[in-house]
C-alpha cells in the first residue's frame, strides 16, 4: 500500500514537472499580453487590441516563427483547456442573470433552432461536396454545439473512426483565431447592439476560449451574454448524442456506453451554479470582484495557450473538401444567427 503510494505520488510529480515548461511560457506571454494593454492604454486612451486576443496573437506568432522546444506542448495544452475551465467556472459568479436573460424564452428558442439548422445544413453540405456521411456528420455537430468536445462524444456513437475525428478538428484553431479576429467588424457594420453581438459570438463560435476572446473585448455584456449563451449550446449536446446514438445504435464502430465521455463538462455546470447563486443573491460583491479578476486572469494565461497550439502548417493536412465544409458550415451559421437575432429582435 505504502509503495503504491509512493508510485502514485512520482507520477504526479513527474507530470507537474512536465506541464511546467508550456505553462511557464503561457504566463509569460500573458503578462506581456498585459503589458502591451495597458501601453495601448496609454497612448490611446483605451486598448485597441485587447490583452486576450493580444495573448492569443503572440502565442501565433511564437508557434509560428520560433522553433519551439516540444516540452512546452503539455503545459500550453494544460493551459488551454484545464486552466481555461476554471477560469469559466468563476466567470459563473461574474454574470448578472437578470441581465443576460431580458430577452427571455425567445433567446432559447433561437438557440435550439440554430443547433439543428447548423447541424442539418452542414451535414447536407458536407455530403453536397462528397465528405461521406460521418465525417459530415462531425463536421456539421462540431460547428453547431461545441467543437472538439462535441466531436468527442459524438464519434463513438456514430462508429466515426480516428482520421475522421483529426479531419474534423484540425481547422478548429486557425479558424478560431480568425473569428476572434473579424467577427466584431459586425458591431459598426450592421449596428448590432453589445446584447446582439454576445448572442451572435456565442450562437456561432465553437469554442468555449475563442467565444470569450471574441466577446469579452467588445464589453463585458457582450462576454456575459456570449458566454451563457455557448454554455447553453453545450447543454444540447446531450440530446443530439442521444439522439445519434438511437439512429446508430448496432452499427458496426459504435461504442459502447461506458466508454463515451461525459456529456456536460464539470465547468459547465460548475458555471451555472454560481450563476444561480448569484441569481439568488448568495454571492457577496466582494466575492464577485475577486472571481472577476481570477477569471480574466487566467482566461488570459488560457489564451496564451491556445495562441501556442495553433499550427498554419496542420491547413496543409487537411483535404480540401474539409476546409469547404467547416467554412461554409460557419458561413451558413453566421447568416443564421444573424437572422433569428434580427427577425426575432433579440436584444434589440
């Protein structure tokens, strides 16, 4: 017993020693994220580029630019997604639900329609331009839900193989980036509100950082909004995978129940219970300011990472008709968006 102790103990040791290199360079380029903010501050009065997608582009460019030792891929990627989470979770007792649901059971409503317009129209789209059905399948439910994690659960339960779950995801990040990027040159475009832009980041980007990138730099309503309203898209997707499993079931490939992964992530409901106790009013502000700060903080450490994990060489890798699919996917989830939001004056 003694000695299994000990084993368990040097594992864990060994594995906080190997995270600690990428985490190491991920805060680094957090705190020069930092820095260039408030020299924008500085100079401009406010920040151009602010220090989340600030910490994102640096991360790009180090990826990019500079051979990079591959001790720091565990700890960027530790960055990315665990630290990331609990910066989601506190971000829970950051949001003021009376504010976010003012445009009540019509917001939900057009969530549950973009899920199954977005997955219909990318499945339809991919087996258009000659993805077999699977892979459009993965492709259509990581677009509309939730990305990587959506095509995690739902590979098993479609019998997808291992090829179809990389093609599917390895344009993720580079595609992210550049959403983070363009997607607010909407807001004076087409004079949609700070409400009507968080809904639209969190109705059409699939990951949980690159939706808070995104958002949060616009204004912290924008964040708060875009935030839930993703968090919300995540909860379908336990219906959607119990719904492709019914189709599926006896397929050959097809998984068996106990090797799928959890349906609804720990930080997401983590979230929702902060939410909630805020809601009820058993949050006190001082407690509401610190988590502010924890989360950004480490929402900023996260970004970092996930600038250290995107590769413009994994484009290459991917097929062509892949690309298509996820871009027009996006494209159509955008346009989409756009009209539940502007038909049904959602925050208008």
């Amino acid at each position: 017993m003694i000695s299994s102790s000990i084993a368990l103990g040097t594992r864990d040791s060994s594995r906080i020693a190997r995270l600690v290199p990428g985490v190491v360079l991920a805060g680094a380029i957090a705190v020069v994220a930092l820095v260039i903010e408030s020299l924008e501050r500085a100079i401009f009065g406010q920040p151009v580029i602010e220090a989340l997608v600030a910490a994102i582009l640096v991360g790009v460019l180090l990826r990019n630019l500079v051979r990079l030792p591959a001790q720091v891929d565990l700890g960027a990627a530790f960055a990315a997604k665990q630290i990331l989470e609990f910066g989601v979770f506190l971000l829970g007792a950051t949001i003021d639900v009376h504010q976010v649901l003012a445009a009540g059971p019509v917001l939900l409503v057009a969530i549950g329609a973009g899920i199954v317009g977005g997955i219909t129209v990318s499945y339809l789209l991919g087996r258009t331009i000659g993805l077999h059905g699977k892979l459009a399948l993965l492709v259509g439910v990581g677009n509309s839900i939730c990305g990587n994690s959506a095509i995690a659960a739902v590979a098993p339960v479609v019998g997808a193989d291992k090829k179809d779950v990389a093609s599917s995801i390895a344009l993720t990040a580079v595609i992210g980036v550049a959403m983070v990027l363009l997607l607010p040159l909407l807001v004076p475009l087409i004079h949609l509100s700070h409400y009507q832009y968080g809904v639209l980041v969190g109705m059409t980007i699939y990951a949980v950082p690159q939706v808070i990138a995104a958002s949060f730099p616009v204004s912290q309503l924008s964040g708060q909004v875009a935030t839930l309203v993703k968090l919300v898209r995540v909860l379908f997707l336990g219906p959607v995978v119990l719904v492709l499993g019914l189709i599926h079931r006896g397929q050959p490939g097809v998984a068996a129940a106990g090797k799928r992964p959890a349906l609804v992530p720990w930080f997401v409901i983590g979230f929702l219970v902060l939410a909630a106790l805020r809601f009820a009013g058993f949050v006190p502000s001082p407690v509401i300011a610190s988590a502010s700060d924890a989360s950004r903080w480490l929402t900023i450490l996260a970004m970092a990472g996930l600038g250290l994990g995107v590769e413009f060489a994994a484009i290459q890798k991917v097929g062509t008709r892949v690309a298509v699919a996820v871009l027009g996917s996006l494209g159509f989830l955008i346009a989409w968006s756009l009209s539940l939001i502007l038909g049904l004056r959602i925050g208008g």
